[in-house]
C-alpha cells in the first residue's frame, strides 16, 4: 500500500521508467536522495510555509485523482 509522499515518488517514478527505461531509476532516486540531504543540510525545510494552503491542497488532491486513475 502506497500512501502519503511515496505516492508522489511512485507516480514520478512509473513515468520515468516508462518515458525512458528502467535504467534511470537509480540515478533518479541517488539524485533524488542527495537533494534531500542538502535541503536539509542548508535548512530549507523552514521555506515550505511560503507555499499557501490552497496550493498544498491543490497539489495533494492532483496527485489523488493521477494516483486513482493509474490504479
């Protein structure tokens, strides 16, 4: 079961392996992982509040009806 920021990650993920192979999955998911450490490294976490409500709820109901139509 897929649930929270993973469903994000597995829609981008089925994209990109089906647009250009399974082979670019690693790289995607290394790159993926040493964005995060910087992010987090530099403290960028604290300029999420930037982002409104309606723009996160936006984002998060676009994802549950791409997540709905690809099951």
């Amino acid at each position: 079961m897929i649930s929270g920021a993973t469903g994000a990650v597995a829609v981008v993920i089925v994209a990109l392996a089906k647009s250009h192979g399974v082979e670019y999955i690693v790289g995607a998911v290394v790159l993926a992982g040493i964005i995060q450490v910087l992010a987090g490294v530099f403290k960028l976490g604290k300029y999420i509040r930037l982002v409104s409500h309606p723009v996160m709820f936006g984002f998060v109901n676009g994802l549950a009806v791409v997540i709905f139509l690809d099951q």
